[in-house]
C-alpha cells in the first residue's frame, strides 16, 4: 500500500506536469480531501442503522441460527474461523448483502467482520490469512443482480437492459473464483 | 423481467428488517434498546476510517485530474483494437479499482458518447457490474481494524480484477459481437 499510495501521487504529478493540467489536479487535491470527510459522515447513519437492527438479531439470537447453517460451506474458505462465530456470520451477511446488490449495507457487516477477525489476531498490524481471503473476495465483487448499472442503463434508453445479467454473472464468478485461488496461492509466499 | 427485479429488490430490506423484528417480539428481547446500542457503534467506525478515506480519495481524485489515462490510452491503441476493445472502455478498466463513484461517472460517460446500444457501453456495463472497487475496500475495511500490513490480499484483489476484466472483454465478445 506504501508504494502503490506513493507511486499514484507521483505519477499523477508527472503526468499533470506532462498534460498541463496542474491546475485542475492542485484543486481535486485540495477538494477530494474535503470528500472524503463527507463521504465518513454519511456512512456514520447508515452505518448506526444496519449495525442497530443486526444487533437486534444479535440479541434475539436469530444471528446464531444464522451463522450455524452457514458454517460449513464458509470453513472450507476460512479454515481459521473454526472458533470465531461472531466473524462467520458477518462474513455471511456481508457476503449476502453484497450478492444483493446492497453494498451500503454490506460495508458494516465487513468491517465488523473484519473487528471480530482482529480480536484473535497475534500480530495487530499484520493481517492474518482469513482477512486476506475476506478481502479478495470482497473485492472481486460477487453479485446476483447488478441493480445499479441497470439502473443507470435503463435511465439511458437501452433496449433491454437485462441482457447484461447473464454475462455480468459468469463475469463475477470467474472473478470471485479466481480471487480465492489467488489469495490461496499467495499465502504461502507472503510473511 | 426487469419489473420483477426492481420490486424484489425494493422488497428485500423490508422483508430482512420484519424477520429481525418479529423473531425479537417472540424471544421477548429489547429490541428498541439493542438497536441503539448497535448503532452506536456506526459512529466510532466511521470516523475511525477518516483517515484512511483521505488517503485513497485524494489518490484516486489527483490521478484522474491527471490524465495519466489518456497517455496510457494513447500507448495501448494498437492493442486494444487488435483485440476489439473500444477505447473508451479503457478509462474504466483503470478507474473499477479505485473508486466507485467515479466508476459510475464514466459508465455515464460512455453511454453519452457512444450510446445506449453500442459495444462500448455493454462492455463497460459488464465490467462495471462484476467487480468491486479494491483499493477501497481494502483501504476501509483493514484501516478501520488498523492493520497496516495488507501482504497478499491487495495483489490478489488486482490479479482477480485483471482475470475478471480478460473475461468481460472474452464473454462480451461472444454474447455481443
């Protein structure tokens, strides 16, 4: 992250530098910061709400039922989770909401998921195995129905914007599936 | 088809939060006072993220301003029309990893260019529906726990972005073209 963080930066420099657009660049710069607090602030409601009505099942136990049907397909991901509940079931609801398409929701569930991971993680700053997983799949975005971009597509006019779901879905999962070989093949060779 | 969809996806939180509540009213468990509870965590976390939002918002914004991509697009030219890639797509290659929002802009872009029904926009479509922005996730979800050492999760998250975008260009193709 230290050098991806470093090398953006300078190459956007170089290449303002190159386009003559320094001027444009000064003034994202300073704007985008200003952003990125907005960006926190408007997470904080949705944030207290989905952690609010979670916390409701929490307390109800229907989490525990949850987490005990989801179990054994999640262990064959993360072998390291055998012990740790809590994080199961919001990797499986983080995983759902985003298969749902409903990404405000899902970002909770992860970094909760993410905190319970944490707690019986030996080395704070160093992430473990499970989180590298949860991560690379995260990433790879695995989606049932892609409801915003056919949102913005039917806005747009287009003849039927549903002949984008089936090669949308056989792109997601090749995604999704090579992001778990990945992050299992890399984990050997990273300390 | 659509229809369905659309009020299936309208349908769902409701549908989530009545279970929620109602296995709460038969466990008789305080359901008003476990909800603030919870949510008052949603405070903590987000503002434990701050900093590392700046960090990759300011990136993503100042590396786009830059026009670092049009001299990348001007480099890949012959390739991307040996391989039928329409150029425009190419902004969108780059932008899927870093930031949502700017994702969403440039599929935008692309259909006001080029139009609802051509090559372009299916493709930019597909692209923009398959995959997550990495960088992002990446920077939220490890910063908020303070890990500082990523090791291998960001280099498999960019190797399945670059797996899922050959697959877009491949499926596309057959399903498009």
């Amino acid at each position: 992250m230290n050098y991806i963080f470093i090398f953006l930066i300078l190459i956007s420099f170089i290449c303002a530098t190159i386009n003559n657009r320094m001027d444009i660049v000064v003034d994202e710069m300073l704007k985008s910061s200003q952003r990125a607090v907005e960006i926190s602030f408007a997470l904080i409601g949705i944030m207290g709400f989905w952690l609010g009505i979670i916390n409701i099942a929490k307390k109800s136990g229907l989490i525990d039922i949850f987490s005990k049907c989801i179990k054994k397909p999640l262990l064959y991901i993360f072998p390291d989770l055998k012990e740790n509940n809590d994080a199961l079931s919001n990797i499986a609801l983080n995983i759902s909401a985003n298969a749902l398409g409903l990404t405000n929701a899902a970002t909770p569930f992860g970094i909760k998921a993410m905190e319970n991971m944490q707690k019986e993680n030996k080395n704070k700053q160093r992430a473990t195995n499970s989180m590298c997983t949860f991560l690379a799949i995260n990433t790879a975005g695995f989606q049932i129905v892609p409801a915003v971009v056919i949102a913005i597509l039917s806005a747009a006019k287009m003849d039927n914007p549903s002949q984008i779901i089936i090669p949308t879905l056989i792109v997601t999962s090749i995604a999704f599936l090579s992001a778990l070989f990945f992050v299992k093949i890399l984990e050997r060779h990273f300390k | 088809m659509i229809k369905i969809l659309n009020t299936l996806s309208v349908y769902i939180l409701p549908f989530i939060i009545t279970i929620i509540l109602c296995y709460s009213l038969y466990k008789k468990t305080p359901a008003y006072e476990s909800f603030t509870e919870g949510a008052k965590e949603g405070f903590n976390i987000a503002i434990k993220i701050i900093p590392y939002l700046i960090a990759i918002i300011v990136c993503t914004a100042i590396f786009r301003a830059s026009g670092a991509i049009n001299i990348l697009q001007n480099m890949l030219k012959p390739i991307l029309d040996y391989f039928n890639i329409p150029i425009e797509t190419t902004i969108l290659m780059v932008t899927r990893s870093l930031s949502g929002s700017a994702t969403l802009g440039v599929l935008s872009d692309i259909i006001n260019q080029t139009g609802a029904n051509s090559y372009a926009t299916k493709l930019a479509a597909v692209i923009t529906g398959s995959s997550e922005t990495t960088f992002y996730v990446a920077s939220v979800y490890f910063g908020a726990v303070g890990i500082k050492k990523f090791r291998h999760a960001l280099l498999a998250g960019i190797l399945a972005d670059i797996v899922g975008i050959i697959a877009a260009i491949w499926i596309c193709s057959i399903f498009f073209l």
